[in-house]
C-alpha cells in the first residue's frame, strides 16, 4: 500500500520536476568537461543568496597551499578561484527527492537546502531528518490529508511509512502503546511557517487512526474544538493572516485498547493585550469581528448589534472594511456557532459567552470622560446608553459596571501618584483591563465548556500531548519598523525553551550516553551552537537580594535575567521604561554578552540575537513596566460576572465549571494558573510545578514560572519534534482559501513561480540546529537495545542447538560490520548506528525464523489433534 502512496506523491509532479532539472543541467552539458565528469568533482559554490552547482577543477599546488579551489559555474561555465570553506560536496541527483536527510552521502547544508527545495517543487512538503520532521509551508492546500490516508498509516510501523505529519503521529502512538509511556509532539517555527495547520492534521489522525470509546472524540468534534479554538485565540498580525496569539496543551488520554478514553485543552499564556487598545493597523481576536458581522435575527437583537456602523474606528475591536472580509467573517461565526453544536454545548451557555464579547463592543462606544475639575472631578462613562446596553448584557447594573471599571487604583501599585481623575489615559486604561478580563473570562468558560464535552472520568494508562504555540515574532521581517513588543518577546521566549530542550534531547542526551558507555564517535566537522545563554539572559534567577544594583563590576552571581529585572521596576513606583533599560544594559552591557544583546540608536530600542543568532529582533520598550504589573481592573471582571443577574452567565462562573477537573483557571484572567499554582494537572498527565515566591500581580514572572512547567511536563514525555519552516517571507500572509471557500490558486502560483528563498530557509536551518542534529544521528549510534532484550529478540539468528546464546555469537552468526554497532564497558546496552543493514537484516531473519518455528508448532498441534493431518509435517 504504501510503495503505492509513494509513487503516487512523488510522481505527482514528476514532469515539472524534470523539467526544472533539464534546465538547470542544460547550460553545464554545453561544457564537454562538466559533462564528462564525475560526479565525486561537482560541488555546491555557498554564496550569501544561496548555492549554485559547480565543477571542481584540478587544483595546483599554490592553490591547495592557500586553502583554494578552482570551479567551473555549470549554469554558465564561468571558472573562478574561491575560498575551500566556500564549497561544500554534491550528491548523486538521485538523491534530490531522499526522505530521510540522514541518507545523503554528503550530509552538508546546501546539499539538504537543494534537496527541501527539489522535494518542495514536487509537492512534497514533508521530509525526515532521522526521527524529527520537517514540514514546509506550501502556502496552499495540498490533498495530502484525508481519511484515506489515515487509512494507509493507521497500524504501520515507522521504518515503513514516507516522511508526513500522519507517519509522526502513528510513531508517538505506536511508542506509547508498546511503552506505556506518555509522548509529546511538539511544533516549532515561525509565525505563518504552518505549525497550527500540523497540529489540526495530526489531531485529526489520532481521533481516526486509534478511535474513542463510544465514539465521543470523532473527527468532526476534532474539527469543532479547533474552529472555536481558532476564533478565539487567533487574529491577524503582519506576520500571518491566521496567526495563533496563545498556547495550548491538548492531552489526548488512552485506555488499554488503545483507544482515546478521554481529553482535554489547556489555554496558556494569552496575548492578553490584543483584547485591549489596538495600535494602528492592528486586529483584534477574530471571533469579536466576526460575532459583528455574523449575528443575526434574535441574537442581533438581543445583543443589541442592529446597526454597526461602516468605520474601522472603534478602539477594542477591528471591523471589516470590505465586503467580501464581512461575508467570510459572518460565514466564520456560523462555522463557530455550528462547533459548539457539533459538540453539544448548551446553548445557553454559549449565548452567555456571545453576551460578554458583545458587551466589549458596547463598552468600546460608551468610552471614558472626566467630568468637573479638581476635587469634584469625576469618571463616567462618555456615552451612558452604550454602557448600559453593556450592563443590561452583563446582568448587572450600571453602578457596578462603572465601579468595576473606575473604582481602582489605576496606578496597580501601592502608593499611586496620580488619581483616575487626574489623567483621562489613566481612566481609559481602566477601562482597558476591564476589556481584557471579560475577554479573557469568555475564553476560560469557551475551554472549559469544551473540556466539559471532551473530558470523561475513565481510567487511561497513558497520553499524548499535542503543543501548539504561537510562532517567533520578528516583525522586521515583513517589512514594519515599529520594533516587537512584549507581548513578542513572551512568544519568542518560549521558543527560545523549545529550542533548547530540543537541543537538549537531540544533541547533548545522546553525546551524554555515549560518554558514559565510553561509545566513540566522530565529532569533526560537527560544529554546534547553543541557546543556553540567550535563555539564561531573559530568565535567569538572582542569585541574591541585592535589588537594583548598578554598579560597572556587577558580579556574575548579581545578574538577574531581563523577566526579573522588568518584575523588579514594576514594583517601585517611579520606575519606567528607562529605568529598566538602564539596568539591563548595566547588567549585560559587557563585551562578553554583545553577540546576545546590542543596543540600538533609536529610543527605548535593543535587539536581541535569537536562534543562535539567526534570527535578530529589534525590540520597542514602550510601555513594558507598566504592563508588567496586573491592572486591578482586570480581575473586577471575574467578579462582575460571578455576579451576573443573567444565569447564562453566572453558571459559567460559579460552581464547578470553570474549576473543576478538565478546566482551566485564569487567575486574573491569567491562563494556567490557579491561585498560586501553574499548570493544572490535564488529565493522567502530571504536573510537577512550584509556584512558591511567585506574586499573584507579578504577570513576568508567571510568564516565567508557566513557561518552566511546560517545559517540564514535555520533558517528562517521549518528544516527538516537528520543524516548520517558512519560504517566502510572506507566506503566513497568503489566505488558505478565498471568500467563497474555493483553494486560494495565486498562492498556489506564487510558490512555483519564486520556489523558495534560499537565505531565509537557511537561516531557519541553521536556528533550529537540525541539521546538528541529522548528523549525530547519521554518524552516531541512535538505537540503543538492552542485552538481554537484545538476546531476546534476537537469540534464534545464533542457532538452536545454543542455549546460553549471547550478543558475541548473535552477531558473529550473521557476520555483522563491527563498525554499525558498539557494546559498551557496561555491558548493559548494545548501540546500533543508522545504517539500517543492521537492525533490518537482523529483523528480517529473526522474522522468518520465529515464522518457521510457530508454523512448525501449528502443525505439530494440528497433528496432535488430527493424526490424519500429519502428513502436512512434510508438505
């Protein structure tokens, strides 16, 4: 079946790929030298836009005494001189569709570019780097998922499936039956680079290829969790037109049979300030635009939307401008409303949820103003028929509905310096972080109702996690010069900690086993990099009390991370942007940590080299300290709602819904986290987080604390890690379909026209280290079997007559290469290296000998049972 999958997608385009081949090639066979040549002479010229193909000409002495080479350019036979680190060796053509990078004879950097962009330009976006994944944008559907092929995978073991999301997924799932043990898949890269797009496929194999009791996971409550997870957690940035603005942690839990028991979401870290103010050109989350444009009949009526005006100028929540933006957001609030359906959510509750995200637009309109002056000046709502409207949908009255928002200390610290009266920003930020805590508590009754409908109490042995999250931020990159904000910075920390614990678990565990079993392999030419010490910038602790200090010889056990150093000024109540700056920079100022931290000649301005430093990002310090500290506004919000009049609102909020067992807790409408405690146990999946010392107010370090237990709860799996990267600079930005639902063909013909560009996939490469990674893998000893297992499985291939069997004799049975394995001075684990000869030839034969052994035994109990059958013994 699945050689049938294969030819199918690679033949898929076969004719535009050797096409594209004959041109490449058809200027170098004009040349009678770069035709008759080997192909050990022909080499890739690395430049800073790319690679191009080369021959490598005879070299004279002066040449290989200066480190120099001699090429020929194929594409146009132009000889040149260049630097021997410039060239890196070619593979056979042969090798351009491989699978698994790991196979290449010469595993180098433009060899795996080429060999991405030879497999992209077949349609084939899915490639192996040994057990890691890398999937390619192709900015338009492709029919490489559908119920079919989950048929093809469902069952298959890895060595038999081609490279694609639903092959990953079978191998976490055949991993955790035969280990019982819990597994991760865990999607990186950039914003727009598909992460969210795999997680939807690899959820959806899941649900059809291991099934659920009683059927209450199918495939189209799969589809249902993700809309409704889509609307509220996603909205348009200059990076992706869908882009994920939170993190989630879905736990898919199985029983004994293998199939999903139970299930349930976790909502993590929120961009909580897109609820608020938008800045020019930004968009607010995309179930607020489309609950506008697609309320109708009653519940227009009853949500008070009846007319709304044209202008894109409310300051909570963005409006399309056009008509065909308005026909696909009211078509998406159907497709929202038809989930919670789909997933037999009462529809009270869900009007209660439609109530509170209508009651953000009213107060948008009600506005702030402050009336009188002096000691008689007072705060009120500019509009009051706005605000009413808004209390009326909130169930309470307007009184509390002003005080919630006005009756603060706006300030958020103990000693304000200025009153609410005073400034009319102060007012308006009140009002603000009332918007975000409703925002925020429509989206802790949205997960929880979800999590009421997928969660049951039966017993489950084990699970698999599935992490989605928002992707690196770098707004540079599509052109926009207002720097990133904090916001940015949260999602591109926990990047930053993906990163290393993917380095952690691909690169360091393993050479650390190696040394232990004194297991030698070949390092040279394996150069690698780390994200240690960008992350220890950001995070790491103080190692004292001493608090503010700012004096040149800061000692290294004085640094406190830039998270830390944000929480210190936001307590101080004169403290502001510069003040943190000035104190980051007195702490990493240094010339030892310049390749990490540089500064900027803009105001409030600095960069940080993420990835490696693959990936710089300029960062706007505006507004930072004050965001750091918890507006006391925003919890009003819970309040106000566990108060409601309404008792479609109130039941979300009082009672076990929102605090029960599957659910999730905001905290102020923080997600993930429950009093003083981070990361809530998801159903068998354990949670080992501390929260001690953290303050309730203290949103960086809640950052900091939330992140850890990700981490932790991942590290605790079997990961299974899935690298998305993104061609062009824009593909984030193209619509999957248009309006009326049809395939988006300009994408489509955007792609195969420009193909990829090459600097901006390399430096994708180089930040996520797979490549480091493909290369210990290829030259190392990756599969590691117990001896005694290893006998076990195995001791038939040494012969029969043998009942000691050891390892010694196993393999010199079958007269195994030395050089593909290694037993260690322990003498408790045998190391088997990539090449696969090993394990398949000896699989293979121990296959057919435990075949002949249990046919033998059938016929012997067969004979037992009817002594005229026992002439089929000699057949």
């Amino acid at each position: 079946m699945f050689l049938k999958l294969r030819s199918t997608i690679i033949c898929h385009n076969a004719n535009e790929l050797q096409q594209e081949q004959h041109a490449q090639e058809g200027n170098g066979n004009k040349n009678a030298a770069a035709n008759d040549a080997n192909v050990n002479d022909r080499v890739w010229l690395v430049h800073r836009g790319g690679f191009c193909a080369a021959l490598r000409l005879p070299q004279t002495k002066a040449h290989l005494e200066n480190h120099k080479v001699v090429i020929q350019l194929l594409h146009n036979s132009e000889e040149m001189t260049v630097d021997e680190d410039d060239i890196e060796k070619m593979n056979s053509p042969s090798l351009d569709l491989i699978e698994d990078i790991c196979e290449l004879k010469h595993l180098n950097e433009a060899s795996l570019l080429h060999c991405l962009r030879q497999r992209y330009a077949s349609n084939l976006i899915h490639t192996k780097a040994g057990p890691i994944l890398i999937v390619v944008n192709p900015m338009a559907p492709l029919s490489l998922y559908s119920e079919k092929v989950v048929s093809m995978f469902r069952g298959c073991k890895t060595e038999d499936m081609p490279p694609h999301i639903y092959s990953l997924a079978q191998t976490a799932y055949r991993t955790m039956l035969e280990t019982r043990r819990d597994q991760s898949l865990i999607f990186m890269g950039r914003s727009g680079s598909g992460k969210t797009t795999s997680f939807k496929h690899a959820l959806y194999y899941l649900a059809l290829a291991a099934g659920s009791y009683n059927n209450f996971l199918n495939a189209d409550k799969v589809n249902s969790v993700n809309i409704i997870l889509e609307a509220f957690g996603n909205t348009k940035t200059c990076l992706n037109s869908n882009a994920t603005r939170l993190t989630q942690l879905l736990s898919l839990d199985f029983d004994q049979t293998g199939q999903i028991a139970s299930a349930s979401i976790q909502v993590l870290l929120p961009e909580r300030q897109r609820a608020g103010r938008r800045l020019p050109n930004e968009h607010s989350f995309h179930i607020m635009t489309r609950l506008l444009a697609g309320a109708c009949g009653s519940l227009q009526k009853e949500l008070h939307l009846e007319s709304i005006p044209s202008e894109d100028n409310h300051p909570f929540v963005s409006l399309p401008q056009k008509l065909e933006d308005r026909q696909r957001s009211a078509a998406e609030f159907m497709r929202t409303a038809q989930a919670f359906e789909t997933l037999n959510i009462d529809p009270r509750a869900v009007r209660g949820i439609w109530s509170i995200l209508a009651s953000i637009y009213h107060l948008g309109l009600a506005g702030v103003t402050i009336v009188g002056s002096g000691p008689t000046a007072r705060t009120q709502f500019a509009n009051p028929s706005a605000a009413r409207r808004a209390a009326a949908l909130l169930g309470v009255s307007l009184e509390d509905l002003s005080g919630a928002a006005f009756n603060v200390n706006a300030s958020g610290s103990s000693s304000p310096s200025k009153t609410l009266n005073d400034s009319p920003d102060l007012a308006w930020e009140c009002l603000e972080a009332l918007i975000i805590g409703l925002y925020s508590e429509a989206l802790a009754a949205a997960i929880a109702l979800i999590n009421k409908a997928i969660c049951t109490s039966a017993h489950t042995i084990a699970s698999i996690i599935l992490i989605d999250t928002p992707g690196f931020q770098n707004p540079a990159s599509c052109g926009s010069q207002t720097g990133a904000t904090l916001s940015d910075l949260k999602h591109n920390y926990l990047q930053e900690r993906l990163q290393l614990l993917f380095h952690h678990n691909t690169l360091v565990a393993p050479r650390d086993r190696y040394a232990q079993e004194l297991v030698e392999i070949d390092t040279e030419g394996m150069p690698e990099t780390n994200p240690g010490p960008l992350v220890s910038l950001i995070d790491k602790a103080p190692q004292n009390h001493v608090v503010r200090s700012s004096q040149r010889d800061l000692r290294e056990q004085d640094r406190r991370g830039l998270l830390w150093l944000l929480d210190e000024e936001s307590i101080y109540p004169n403290a502001n942007d510069d003040t943190f700056l000035e104190r980051l920079f007195s702490h990493y100022g240094d010339r030892e940590h310049q390749t990490l931290l540089r500064k900027c000649n803009g105001s409030k301005q600095f960069v940080l080299q993420h990835l490696q430093g693959t990936n710089p990002v300029l960062y706007m310090v505006n507004g930072w300290v004050r965001n750091s500290r918890e507006h006391p506004a925003i919890r009003n919000a819970g309040s106000l709602l566990q108060d409601s009049s309404r008792d479609e609102i109130s039941r979300l909020y009082i009672g076990s819904l929102t605090r029960s067992s599957g659910g999730i807790v905001f905290c102020g409408s923080f997600a993930g986290l429950e009093g003083t405690h981070s990361l809530r146990r998801v159903s068998s999946i354990r949670r080992s987080f501390t929260s001690a010392g953290v303050k309730r107010n203290s949103i960086m370090l809640q950052v900091k604390f939330t992140v850890d237990g990700i981490i932790d709860t991942l590290r605790r799996t079997g990961t299974h890690f899935v690298h998305c990267y993104l061609l062009q600079h824009n593909a984030g930005q193209q619509p999957t379909f248009s309006a009326g639902g049809s395939p988006n063909t300009s994408a489509l013909q955007t792609s195969s026209d420009e193909l990829v560009n090459i600097p901006l996939l390399r430096s994708q490469l180089r930040g996520s280290q797979v490549l480091e990674a493909a290369r210990l893998h290829r030259f190392g000893f990756p599969e590691s079997v117990p001896l005694n297992e290893f006998i076990r499985r195995f001791g038939l291939l040494a012969g029969e007559s043998n009942k000691d069997v050891t390892v010694e004799q196993i393999l010199s049975a079958n007269e195994l290469d030395p050089a593909t394995y290694r037993i260690g001075p322990s003498q408790h684990q045998i190391f088997l290296g990539f090449a696969q000869t090993l394990p398949c030839s000896i699989r293979l034969q121990s296959d057919r000998k435990q075949n002949q052994i249990q046919l033998q035994l059938h016929l012997d109990i067969v004979a037992v049972l009817d002594p005229n059958l026992e002439r089929m013994q000699h057949d």
